[in-house]
C-alpha cells in the first residue's frame, strides 16, 4: 500500500464506537483486527525507512566523527510526519480495505 497516498488523518479523530463494531458485531475483536494490522503497517514502514536511510549510510571507525547526512535528516522528517499505522489501520477498517478471517468458525465448517 502506498502510505504517502493515504487519506488517514494525521491527529487523533474521534470515532463511534458502534460504527467500529458494525463488521465484527463485537468491538474487542475489532480492535483486535485494527491492532493486527497497524503491526503489519508499521513493520512495512519500517523496512521501508531502513532501506532509504541505508543508502545514505556511511561506515567509519571513529566514533567522534559524527556526519549529519541532509538526505537523512529530510527522509526521517517525511517518515515523521506520515499518519500513524494505527490510524492507517482504522482508516481501511472502516473503508472495509481489510481482509479478515475467523479460524474457529473456519475449523467448524470442515
């Protein structure tokens, strides 16, 4: 997912509740999914963060030299001020953009 194309807010917006359990008819195992998933995303961030910082890394045996990279510092401004993963989360929660399944109900079906 492209998180840079996200229309999630980036403060804290107030929901209703009933609107969360709407799905899962319970709102702990909504929580439960929206959690699971902002985990997902917030993995994905950062590998994604990783690998743009690496490029610009450089190795040096003296630890009194420390080198502040411009490039470094743009890219961890950005990433700062992406929405946070659980507000992704919430977001495609509610636009229904999550994929979920029960095992228990799944394993009484067979």
């Amino acid at each position: 997912m492209d998180y840079k194309k996200s229309k999630a807010p980036v403060n804290t917006v107030t929901r209703n509740i009933m609107d969360l359990c709407d799905e899962t008819g319970n709102i702990y195992e909504s929580v439960s999914i929206i959690a699971k998933r902002a985990n997902q995303i917030s993995v994905e961030i950062k590998q994604d963060l990783s690998k743009k910082l690496a490029e610009f890394a450089s190795y040096n045996d003296s630890l009194e030299e420390v080198f502040e990279n411009r490039e470094q510092i743009e890219i961890s401004r950005y990433y700062e001020k992406l929405p946070k993963p659980t507000l992704l989360a919430t977001e495609e929660f509610m636009d229904s953009n999550i994929y979920w399944r029960e095992a228990s109900k799944e394993a009484s079906k067979d």
